[in-house]
C-alpha cells in the first residue's frame, strides 16, 4: 500500500509522515530539510532557541528545501509570544503548538493565513480544540512519546488513547487531519495507526538518531546503546517525562550549583523561587545535546532500543514508503 499524502493547510507533502519538532536544538535546519525534501513534513524544534536563532533556522532550511516545514513551539516556554512573532513574521507553513492551551495564539495564527497544528493527549483536549479557531490539524501524542507527556496515563500507548480522542473529535465536528504520535518506528507501525483513522503519524526518536540531527554524537551513542525509556516525575514543569534507561537524576545539574543559573525558559518553574530542590531541565538538555551525557539528560520514546543504527533521514523515509519488510531493513528473499 502506498502512503498517503498529508495535508497541512494549503500544503501538502507526498508522504504523511511528520517528522517531531525535537527543541533544545536537536531539530534543526538540516535535518528539517531533509525530511521535506524527502517528501516528509519537516519541524524546527524552536523551544530552548532564540527569536533570533529560530529566524536564521527558518531562513536556512527554506534555502535547502521548497518542501513542506514548520515550527514547533511550547506554549509553556517563556520565550513563546515572541518565537510565534518570528514564525509570523517568517510566513512559515505551519506551527505546532503543545505543553499548554489558549484560544489566541490560533487565531493569530488564522489571521495571518498560517496553518497551526493542536498537540493534545485526552478526549477533554479534543473538545476543546475541536471548537478553538485556527486549529487546522491536530497531534494526539501519547506516554509512548519522549520527552515531556501530556496524557494522565503517562504510560498509555497510541493505540489506547488515539481511537478515543479521535472520536471525541469527529462527535464534535472536526474535519482536519489527525496525527497520531507516539511510540511510532516501523511501516506497519504507520499502516496501523492509519486503518485506525489516523491521516498522518509524527515520530521523533528515529529523526533524533539521523547524520542530520544536531544531537551530539555521544547523545547518539546513548540512544543506541539505550534498552528504552523510562517515566520520571521530577521535571520543574511538573509533567511527567520519559528519560533514557539507565538514568540517574543525582547526576544532573543542580540550580543551586553557582556554575548554573536559571535561563528562564518556562513561563512557570517549580525550581526557579526554591534552588535547593532540583536541577535546571534547560542546563540538563543542553549539556546532552553538547555531548555531556553524564551530566545531561536524554529523552527518547521507549522503543529506542531497536533502532541500531544512524542513517540519513532520506534513508529513512525511503524505507518508510517501501513495504512493510523493507521498511525493517530486511532482505524479502531472506523471508
């Protein structure tokens, strides 16, 4: 069966496969255009950057690629009124908005004729988003996502939780497409979530280990290595996250540390007024994405451990788009 395309507002891309806005500068101009260029939809990771930075990433990946990309913002992140500014100002294709909800961004983003994507993770969300203005495409993203996760379930799969929000979505009228995320490697992985209704997926952790990710190659080497992931429950923005496995907390940097110092990157952090009680989740990320790993913290989905290799990501979605064997890597005349 050959994969659909996916459309995003007034674009679309030859395939449904959104490749995860992965910030604190993981998802980057290369790899974005990759992916676009490859016929995927390519995302700029833009929390943990720079208004400034994320225009200059903006402007050198439409320099590589006329293929569909956009931005994916935190509306938790204290940097967020003026990073949706930039992504105006740049008319980027689209801007996935998740951690947090509000009307306004997306009727700006309406007003000024830019697709946005909803990240959401419970049927409660889907009510909402599905009467909000401007959503033009939502992302059910579920525990088996890295990173920071929205579900109540921290543990719950795609399977289990994209059949209901989609639901809740089409009782309420919504007619945009509907990604699911989450926990997604492998061609059947993508054929199964279709037959259940998905238009797209989005998948994260298979871009992270590509040559074009600006991971470190020690934060490589830590995926690869990696058995899975693991859910803590000691991240300032108090949402629950999946960490590589083996992790230890004790190792990351502390804030009361005088060679780290809050950045502000979230609107609200339980660790900013109190620095005795935890470490800095930006100074941790960025230590990884520098190739501090000891020191640094790796997210990933809990399926890293099989994927055992690094390979461009047009590589990827070339077996992606193949069948379901030759998604795996496998040779058909060995089956």
């Amino acid at each position: 069966m050959t994969l659909p395309k996916l459309q995003i507002g007034a674009k679309a891309a030859r395939y449904c496969i959104v490749q995860g806005g992965m910030s604190i500068r993981i998802a980057l101009h290369a790899l974005v255009a990759a992916v676009a260029n490859a016929g995927g939809i390519g995302t700029i990771g833009g929390m943990g950057i720079s208004p400034a930075e994320l225009r200059d990433e903006i402007r050198k990946t439409r320099k590589l690629t006329d293929g569909v990309f956009g931005v994916n913002l935190m509306y938790a992140g204290y940097l967020f009124d003026r990073l949706l500014e930039v992504c105006i100002e740049e008319t980027v294709d689209f801007v996935a908005i998740g951690a947090g909800f509000a009307r306004g961004p997306f009727q700006k983003l309406a007003a000024h004729g830019i697709s946005a994507l909803a990240i959401i993770s419970s049927p409660k969300a889907a009510r909402i988003v599905a009467r909000t203005e401007g959503v033009t495409g939502v992302v059910v993203e579920s525990g088996q996502a890295g990173g920071h996760l929205g579900p109540e379930d921290p543990n719950i799969s795609t399977w289990d939780l994209f059949p209901p929000v989609l639901q809740t979505l089409r009782e309420y009228n919504y007619g945009g497409p509907v990604i699911a995320a989450g926990g997604i490697l492998h061609r059947e992985d993508i054929d199964r979530a279709l037959a259940m209704g998905a238009d797209g997926v989005q998948m994260g952790i298979r871009f992270a280990m590509t040559e074009e990710s600006a991971a470190s190659p020690a934060m490589k080497q830590a995926w690869l290595t990696a058995t899975g992931s693991q859910v803590e429950d000691w991240s300032p923005t108090g949402m629950a996250s999946r960490a590589i496995v083996p992790h230890s907390p004790d190792l990351l940097p502390r804030v009361d540390d005088i060679k780290v110092h809050c950045v502000h990157c979230l609107k609200v952090c339980r660790h900013r007024e109190d620095h005795s009680v935890s470490h800095c989740i930006h100074t941790a990320l960025t230590n990884a994405q520098k190739g501090d790993v000891v020191n640094g913290l790796v997210f990933c989905g809990p399926r890293v451990g099989e994927i055992h290799d690094i390979l461009p990501a047009g590589e990827i979605i070339r077996r992606l788009v193949g069948s379901p064997i030759q998604a795996r890597g496998w040779d058909p005349a060995m089956v």
